[in-house]
C-alpha cells in the first residue's frame, strides 16, 4: 500500500467533501489601462499577460512584459505573490481562457485586465488547486460553461458553478508531491532539450558558414573550406511547385501532402517521386524549410519543392544549409505585400556553397545525430517529455477523482 493509499484510508476513507470555489479562494481581476500608458522605461510597472504563460507547459515567460507607467494605480492585491495562480481570464480565443502558471514566489509584477490571480483560502493547498485548474475536469468544466456565454470571460458567474475536492491536508501534501515529481521532471527533461537544440544550432551555423573564423575546437571539421565553391541555386537543382489545392488534402490517404506550413496533409496520387526539399512559398512560413522528402508525395501549388541534380552536392546539406541561411536571404529579397511572397527568380538567384562532397557528408553525420536526438519522435528527448506529460496528466485526472461526500 502506498503512503496515499495510508493517508486515504487514515483520513477520508469513505470520500471527501467538494466546495464551490468561493468557498476556498478568492479571484482578483486584473489591472486596466490605456494603450498610451504602455512606457518603454524602466522605471515603470512590470506587467503580465496571457502571452506570459506558455500554453502547453503552463509556465511562465517573460517574453514580451509589458511596461506600464507608474501614474496606473495597482492595488494591494493586484501584485503577484508566492502561492498565486495566475490564469488568463478574459481572450478572443476560447483555447486561451482557462491557460494557468503558478507563481512560486513574491514577484514586483502586476497582471493585466484580462487576466487574473486566485488565491486560497482556508485549508486548500494553492499547488493542489494549480493542479485541479489544470486537470480535464476543470478545463472540460470551462468549455460547457463557454459554450453558453456570448463572451469569453471568467467571470464570477461562471467559476462560482467550480466545485473543488478538499480532502485532508496531509492528503493534499502527499498529492501535490507526487505531481509535482512529474511536472520536476518534464522541466528537467525540456531544460535538456532545449540545451541540445541550442548545441545544435550552433553547430549547424558554424559548420555551414563558411565565413566564420575557425575555432581550435573544430579544425577537423573544416579544414576544407578553402576548397568550397560559390554557385546559384538554379546551378544544382530542379525548381518547381505542385498543382494542389489545400482542399484537396484529406486526414487520412496513400501519400504525404505538403502544403505551406509543418502540417502534413494526405492524398491518393501523387505528384513527385524524388528527394526533393520543400519550403513554403507564401504566407507565414515563406523562407523557411519545412520538409524533407524522400519517395512519393504532392505539393501545394504554392509550395516549392527543390531537387539537388548536381552529384557533387549532398541534399541532405544543403537542406541544413537552407534551414540555416534562407531566412536571411529572403528577407532582403522576398516581396513584402499583404502577404510576403517568394518569386522563382529569387530561388534562382539564391548563392550557394558546395564544400567537397565527403565534407558535406562529414556535416550532415554530425548535424543528423543532432536532429535524432531533438526531433525525433519516437526515441528522442521530446518523445521523454511527452510520455511524462501524459504520465502526470494521468495520475493528475486519477488522484483528483475523489469521491463525494455530503457533510
């Protein structure tokens, strides 16, 4: 028997009472101003927003804080402190309200009007509710209670509806340190990740600029970058697009459909059967790569797709070469309207370096064990990470499934 089957048995054998949520915490909104307050300076107001909290984490970020000017009024409870939570109360998407982090200590940050703070009160741990806020209890709770609100807000009407398990404290204890061993170790695990994604950009812009001085660490990587020679992209490869429509995808079909983004779309025929580099010719993702392809696939019609059929250059490289330089390239060159847009007579023009070819397979080894390790989906680091989130997730919905009892 584990220590919560003890504690359980010790403490709530026959269940636990549910309290509606003003019952066991309060809910601060947050603070309101005009745009023209917005300061760049210092000497302002931190502030926090939804974008503060990252959605499928449910940590918090300080990308992008804004700046507030002192003359905005906070009031008392309006700063954030050790134990709060902070979820994003008010968005116009419904996927945003609801999203939370947990503040684990005093903080000189305020949060903004569409957000707001909840504290406990009373004999409700603050990790145990960060947890319960977090479950598909609460979430699936917010989305039938959204579907009937014309407006996406949380307001007291709709979280007074929340009812809240409070078992006995040494319960909640025991809980909150099972959960947050698994949340400790996903943070962990992405801390990695993120170490060996850094690890490999570096490596991948060092070894594919052949501008940059030598380090004494790498000479043996590239000491034939004095034989490189400067082509155009037109020189070595083949450049088209596909006939598709993004219509014309379907979830489920014999080939892989490459649109203009990450999203893989399937079809019944195909187009191309080569290896061939895919990047997005408009839109959001114009000028980065996307795909690389190997064997039977269709292709947007504004999509391009670019076959190396020059024997001396490595697809492979020269698909870590565009990942790592086409950004540049195209924002000095693409053609900047309501939607930024790639011409072909850009991808014709783009200069490219082609090391000797056994140079070029020295760097796609090392660049692929880089990529195995970040992005693959089935051994790598994030596959870890995500069968430790559906871990939690798991031991989250099942801990906090506690039966009812009426007092």
């Amino acid at each position: 028997m584990s220590k919560l089957d003890r504690l359980i048995k010790e403490f709530c054998p026959d269940g636990v009472e549910y309290k509606a949520f003003f019952e066991i915490a309060d809910f601060i909104r947050g603070v309101t101003y005009s745009k023209e307050l917005e300061v760049n300076s210092d000497n302002g107001t931190k502030l926090l927003r939804a974008n503060n909290i990252t959605l499928d984490t449910n940590k918090l970020n300080f990308d992008d804080v804004k700046i507030i000017d002192r003359s905005v009024k906070i009031k008392s409870n309006q700063w954030l402190k050790q134990g709060d939570i902070l979820i994003c109360a008010g968005s116009g998407s419904k996927d945003h309200i609801g999203k939370t982090t947990y503040i684990f200590t005093d903080m000189d940050y305020t949060f903004g009007g569409f957000m707001a703070v909840i504290r406990t009160k009373g004999k409700l741990h603050s990790r145990l509710l960060f947890h319960v806020l977090t479950s598909d209890r609460f979430l699936n709770y917010l989305k039938t209670a959204l579907n009937v609100s014309t407006i996406n807000n949380l307001n007291t009407g709709i979280m007074k509806g929340f009812m809240i398990p409070l078992p006995p404290l040494p319960v909640q204890e025991e809980i909150v340190r099972i959960l947050d061993s698994f949340t400790m170790l996903q943070t962990e695990l992405q801390t990695e990740l993120q170490a060996r994604i850094a690890q490999y950009e570096f490596y991948r812009d060092f070894l594919l600029n052949s501008d940059k001085p030598l380090d004494s660490g790498l000479e043996n990587l590239t000491d034939n970058r004095q034989q490189i020679r400067w082509t155009t992209l037109n020189e070595i490869a083949e450049i088209g697009t596909g006939s598709s429509n993004t219509n014309e995808g379907l979830s489920e079909g014999a080939y892989p459909f490459f649109v203009r983004s990450l999203e893989v779309r399937y079809k019944d025929e195909y187009e191309f059967d080569e290896t061939a580099i895919i990047t997005s010719g408009d839109g959001v993702g114009v000028g980065k790569i996307f795909h690389f392809v190997q064997g039977k696939y269709a292709l947007h019609q504004r999509a391009y797709r670019i076959k190396i059929i020059d024997n001396t250059v490595d697809a492979r490289f020269f698909y870590y070469y565009m990942k790592s330089n086409f950004c540049d390239y195209i924002r000095m060159t693409a053609v900047h309207a309501s939607v930024t847009s790639i011409r072909k007579p850009m991808l014709d023009k783009y200069p490219v370096p082609v090391p000797p070819l056994a140079e070029q397979k020295r760097i796609v080894a090392i660049l692929d064990k880089f990529s195995e390790l970040t992005s693959d989906l089935t051994d790598g680091l994030p596959a870890e990470i995500e069968a430790r989130r559906k871990q939690y997730e798991y031991y989250r919905n099942k801990l906090l499934d506690f039966k009812e009892i009426v007092p």
